[in-house]
C-alpha cells in the first residue's frame, strides 16, 4: 500500500511543480495565471496547467499589476514555459514591469505573428521563442544584455530582428534555422557568441559586424555556403583583425564599410514631430508631408477598478514619432500633459457679489535643448522650473497660450516643472 501511494505522489510532482497560484481575470475578461515570485512581493506569469486544453489562446493583455485579496503587486517576469505550446496564442502584450521573459516561455507559439518586448526586460530565456514560425519581426529592446541559447531557434519566418549595442552575448543556436533572415547586425557590445548561433540561416545575403574586436566564432556559426559567397560588413580599419580571428577568416569576402557605403544616396529622414493639445483634442503635425504617427499614451489614472465614473486628472506621457515610405523614422517626440486648478473672478456691477471659482485647465509641458515650454489656453498661468535640488531656474506667465523658461539641464536631468497649482517631474 505504502508503495502504491509513493508511485501515485511521485506521477503527481510534475503537476505539482507546473501548478499556479493564482487566477485572476484581466481587463479584458481573460483569465492569467500567476505565481508568486522574490518572496512573494511580485508576480510571474505562468499557465494552469501541462494540459493541452488549458493553454492560453487568442489575444491576452499582461497588466503592468494585479490586485488579488486587496493586495497589489507588479508583475515582473513571464515564467518558464508559461505560453509554452500556445499554437492559438495570435498576440499578446508584456507590460513594461516585466523584466525577464523565462526559459521556453513562448516556445511553439506558432500562431504569434509579432511581439514587443518592452524595454524594461533585461534578459531573454533559453529557447523563449523557439518555433514561433510565424514571427516575421522582433526588435530587441536596448536594455537587454544577453540574448538566452536557442532563444529564437526554427523561427523560419522572421526577416529581421534588430540586436541592440546592449547585448553581449547571443546564445548557443540563438537564430538557428532562420532560414527567411536576409541580414544580420552584430552590434560592438557582443563579446560571446555561441556555437551555431546563425547555422541553417540560409537566406543571408549580408553579415554586418560592428565589433571593433572580433571576439572568436566557431567553424559552424554560419553555413558554409554563408561563409563562402556573403559579403561580410566590418567596422574601418578593422579588416585584418577579422582575417586573423577564427573563424570570422573563413569568410571569402570582407569589406570595410556599410553595404552599399560608397554608392547609396543619404537617406530622407522625416522631420520630428509636434505635439498640441487643444479643444480637448491631441493632435500631431510634422514638417515632412504625408507621414503616419506611432504614439504612446500613458497614464496614472486607470489601473482596475469598477465605478460609475472616472476622474482623468491625472499626468499623461505621451511619445510620438513619424514614419513614410522611403524616409527613415523621425526622432522621437515627448511631452507631458497635465491638468491644474486655476482660479478666475467673475465680476458683476456689485463688487460684493464677484464670486470666485475653480476649474480643471489642460496644459502641455514639453522640453528640448535645455528649454521647457508650456502650451495653455489660460493666458496668465504662472510657470516656475526648478532643478531636481529645488534650485529655482526661471519663472514666466503663460501669454498668448505659451510660455518658455532656458535652462542648462542637460539631456536626461530631471527638471521640476510648477504650472498652477500642479508640479510635475520633466526629463529633459
């Protein structure tokens, strides 16, 4: 009998060990399990079980927090295997909390077709995105630093995948078997990569390196037919360090330079954006015609809650930048929209029956080359910068629906700008 029961407990681990927490629904009504991660003061995203029907499909939104018995925590990792085998799985959003997506985490998932990885996540699992064959881009946040061992191995679909100059190591087979990537960027940041890191990526037709020291290869990190017929990129000055190092020689043909360097024209690049908010209306306009504009909008106001009605009072960032055909993306644009309380007279022929009152005012705060301006529709706001030690740098009055105040804050100081009644902290 003892050793019946043994053999059942021993069948039963691996559902123990693949087994949830907690339920709880997101917004949109899908239900995500969650494990408790760090002593329980945080939250990974894991799956209710290893059976095939309880995997997760269609679209799922990852909250930035969960609330859960009154408690709230960050969710702040997706676990191993937690997407694992979601075929159905068509799109899902990884808040910017998450800062490390798991071993196998997304493996299989055949059916997802893009993923934004915030830039928030430091590092990428092995095998996290193993056999997503229908993944046809990923561009890789400049805050990761190590790209995990067949992290995207037999993703036959991906065309390009930017590598930021973060990354330092790019794991064993980590594009193995991407056959549909036709080019490849090695940024100057990598000093490790791993055996067959690019093998059976059979329709590259340029390998840029932009290490100016070559760390060594292994025979069989591209295919031969790579090796002996692609024109592999390297930095100026940099060509006999290459046909020195094993086995970046093995390549037949080594330019100094860009592709296409001495011949393609400067490509246009579209102009940066403005930002303007009038008339309870957000709008962008762009000196280069014709452009579509990528914002994101976030906010403090809405977390989860239920209530009759919501009071939108709180700071919103918003980014922007513009994009056309034949035109490189612009340079993004920041601003901060904020409502502040003002206080205006209306008088009467009586002077003892003026009556004052409040109302919310919009504004938006935006900084660039060490100068804050603030647009308004109330003329006469006043405005007051301080510097992150409560230095004052300027003070002006918001006339003709704008008002600016120089600075010599640098670019990614922290300013403190007071419109009204309202203070709010600006990255310059």
């Amino acid at each position: 009998m003892k050793k019946l029961f043994l053999s059942t407990l021993l069948l039963a681990l691996p559902l123990l060990a693949s087994a949830y927490d907690i339920a709880v629904e997101n917004a949109d009504g899908v239900t995500i399990y969650y494990n408790y991660i760090n002593n329980g003061t945080e939250f990974a995203v894991t799956r209710k079980s290893s059976n095939s029907s309880d995997r997760y499909s269609g679209v799922v939104n990852i909250p930035e927090e969960v609330t859960y018995m009154s408690r709230t925590r960050k969710v702040t990792s997706i676990g191993n295997d937690a997407f694992s085998g979601c075929s159905g799985l068509t799109s899902v959003t990884i808040p910017n909390s998450v800062t490390y997506i798991g071993n196998d985490a997304f493996s299989g998932c055949s059916g997802l077709t893009s993923v934004t990885i915030p830039n928030s996540v430091t590092s990428i699992g092995d095998e996290a995105f193993r056999g997503c064959s229908g993944l046809t881009s990923v561009t890789i946040p400049n805050s990761v630093t190590r790209i995990g061992n067949y992290a995207f191995e037999y993703c036959s679909g991906l065309t390009s995948v930017t590598i930021p100059n973060s990354v330092t190591s790019i794991g064993r087979s980590a594009f193995f078997w991407c056959s549909g990537l036709t080019s490849v960027t090695i940024p100057n940041s990598v000093t490790g990569i791993g055996d067959t890191a690019f093998f059976w990526c059979s329709g590259l037709t340029s390998v840029i390196s932009k290490m100016e020291n070559p760390c060594s290869i292994s025979y069989n990190c591209f295919l031969d037919d790579v090796f002996y017929n692609v024109t592999l990129y390297v930095p100026k000055g940099t060509i006999d360090k290459y046909k020195s190092t094993y086995y970046w020689n093995k390549f037949l043909f080594i330019e100094e330079g860009e592709p296409g360097s001495s011949t393609q024209p400067e490509e246009k690049k579209c102009a940066t954006p403005s930002i303007s908010y009038a008339n309870k209306k957000l709008t962008f306009s762009c000196n280069t015609e014709g452009v579509e504009y990528h914002y994101t909008i976030t906010d403090s106001d809405i977390k989860s809650a239920v209530a009759n009605s919501i009071d939108l009072s709180a700071t919103y960032e918003i980014s922007v930048y513009a994009t056309k055909s034949g035109y490189t993306n612009s340079d993004v644009a920041t601003a901060t929209l904020v409502w502040t309380d003002a206080v205006f007279t209306e008088t009467t022929p009586s002077a003892s029956s003026a009556k004052a009152f409040a109302e919310s005012i919009p504004v938006l705060i935006s900084a660039k080359d060490g100068n804050i301006t603030v647009r308004g529709e109330q003329n006469g706001l006043p405005l007051t910068v301080y510097s992150a030690d409560g230095k004052m740098l300027g003070a002006a009055t918001i006339k003709n629906g704008q008002a600016s105040i120089a600075t010599n804050l640098q670019r990614g100081e922290i300013a403190i700008v007071k419109v009204g009644s309202k203070s709010v902290k600006i990255k310059m």
